[in-house]
C-alpha cells in the first residue's frame, strides 16, 4: 500500500450501509424491547416494585435506542459523514457521538486499541475540558464515557466505520501528525503511539506475537452465560480495565458478560418482584376478615369467575382468600384463570 500524501485532504467516507443497519434494524429491535417493558409495566397483572423497575428499564431504553437509531439514520445520509484528516488536524463525523473538529494542537497522545473486537484509534488531548466545551450535548456525553473506559482519551474512532481499512487511516494519521509536529519543531506533543496491532507484521514480516487471554474477561462471560448476573457484571468491568491497554485479548468478552450480568440482574429482580409480591394485596386472611373479598368470595362461590379472578388478585399472598380464588372457588386446581 503507498504512503498517504501528505499535502492535500485524506477523506475516508463512512460506511453507510453498516449506519443504516443499526439505524433501521439492530436500534429499533432494543428500543421495541423497552417499549414492550413499558407495556407490562402500565397494563401487566405485576407488583407495583416491578411496575416501577419495568416501567424504568423500558422508559430508559426505548428513549436511548430510539434516539441512538435517528442518529445513525441522519449520519448515513450526511454528505460528510466519514474521517477526514488534514495537515491542520482531523474531523471525525464516523458515529452520532463522533468527536467533530480536532485539531491537531489539541492532540496530546495517539493510539490503537481493540475495543470488542472492532481496532479503535483512541485519542487524548491536552485540555479536555476545552474540547468537551466545543461539543454537541450527546457527543460531549459520548466523550466523558470514552474517557472513563478508554484510560483518559475522550475521542474515539472505531476503524471499521469508515472505508479504506484500518491499516490506510492509521498510516494517514500518522503521516499527517508526524508532518504537523516537524513543522512545530515536536514541542506541543509527545511521539505518536502506534502499539502492535492485528493489522501488522512485525519486522521482517513475522506475524505479530499472540496476546494472551484475560482470565476475568473469559469468567464475566461465563458467569453471563450461566445467569449470575451480579458476579458476571463485576468481573466484566475488570475485564474491561485489564484489557483497555490493549495487552490482553478479551474485551468483547468483558463487555458481553457486563451486559449480559446487568440483563441477567434486572430480571432477576423483576422475578423476585413479581413472586414476593401482589397488587392492590388487601388485608385479611380467611373469610370473614374483610368484607369486599367476602363479597367477592360470594360471588365467586355463585359462579362468578370474573370475581374469583378479581378475588386471587386482590388478596394477601398465602391467604384463604387467595386459595379460593386460585382454584376458582374449589372448582380447579389453580394456577390458571377462572375467566379467560
């Protein structure tokens, strides 16, 4: 592959067709799944402790991912969506979180990780609270969670997002900062970082040592995978610390076992909720004791079915009441509904 020119614009356009993807298919799919929650939250026969956990996950979601899919959805038809890089610095329009101008004064470290599997240029600047001022709202949002989890970088391109491959752009970012820094006499910033990277061979065209695997990445996915939600999430962020030097392999699989833990959580306490409690419970155990579920008791015992639901879902947990109404007044067995 020839060296990038240096004079001129290295312009690396987006993949649309990847943006389209996730804006019509893989952001509507999760945002359909909050809606959903919101539903069983607002008309599901639920405790009112998973009401308000449905009702949360599901709000929260739906508004993330939907608004996540009109981002990507605008970004796939803008005309300059992509990577640009100049002799002046570099303008990232790759995602709807994507950094915008840097120039490249600002720039105070370069390097290339593997971030879930995807190669990720990951770069740091002097003052950061200075970009973060110069950002949208939703990018300045994307640029604190970079610099929490990418070791201090607040911008972060994926590779992959844009075409001409991940060997072009980082030989194209290369070129253009060292250029830069010549021309400043290499006083404003330390050398680019280019660490070993799976797109290489090392010198002499031997292929690239082999990094070892994290061990806490590995068990956040197992743990995942076998429903401890909690251990699976904990040992997931450690996974995600351990491999964010790009060292080790295994962050796809931290990141995989941290939501699978935080999924694996959630419904766990969605569970718990739903078998602990019961809506609208009133007090009273047998009949007798309270004088709507006696009357609902009546009823159900007249052959009402409708009340004998009513009476099951209105009373205390492992009462009289609840029994009576469970098995339609001693006509079933239970665990069904009187009146379907």
């Amino acid at each position: 592959m020839s060296t990038p020119q240096i004079v001129g614009v290295d312009r690396f356009p987006l993949r649309r067709v990847r943006a389209v993807a996730l804006g019509l298919l893989a952001g509507p799919l999760m945002a359909t799944a909050g809606l959903v929650f919101v539903a069983l939250a607002l008309w599901g026969d639920v405790s009112v402790p998973a009401r308000v956990v449905l009702g949360v996950v599901g709000a929260v979601a739906a508004l993330f991912f939907g608004a996540a899919s009109i981002g990507w959805l605008i970004l796939a038809v803008h005309p300059a969506a992509g990577l640009t890089i100049d002799g002046e610095g570099f303008e990232d329009r790759s995602s709807f979180g994507a950094a915008g101008r840097v120039s490249w004064c600002d720039v105070a470290d370069v390097r290339v990780v593997n971030t879930c599997g995807q190669p990720t240029l990951l770069v740091r600047v002097v003052d950061r609270d200075a970009l973060l001022a110069r950002m949208g709202p939703w990018a300045r949002r994307t640029a604190r969670t970079n610099a929490r989890i990418m070791g201090g970088a607040p911008v972060g391109i994926s590779l992959n997002a844009v075409r001409g491959g991940p060997v072009a752009v980082v030989d194209a970012f290369q070129a253009r900062w060292e250029r830069w820094r010549v021309t400043q006499h290499a006083v404003v910033a330390p050398a680019l970082q280019f660490p070993a990277d799976p797109w290489r061979s090392a010198p002499g065209g031997n292929p690239p040592a082999r990094r070892p695997t994290d061990g806490w990445s590995v068990a956040s996915l197992v743990t995942g995978l076998l429903g401890l939600g909690p251990v699976a999430a904990v040992l997931g962020f450690v996974g995600v610390r351990r491999t964010r030097d790009a060292l080790r392999r295994g962050r796809g699989m931290a990141v995989t076992g941290i939501v699978l833990g935080l999924v694996g959580t959630i419904v766990g306490i969605v569970f718990v909720a739903l078998a602990t409690t019961q809506p609208s419970a009133e007090p009273g155990y047998t009949y007798g004791d309270n004088p709507r579920l006696d009357t609902l008791w009546d009823q159900c015992q007249a052959g009402d079915m409708g009340a004998c639901d009513d009476l099951y879902f209105s009373s205390t947990w492992h009462s009289d009441y609840e029994r009576f109404g469970d098995t339609c007044g001693g006509r079933t067995n239970g665990y069904a509904r009187c009146d379907p």
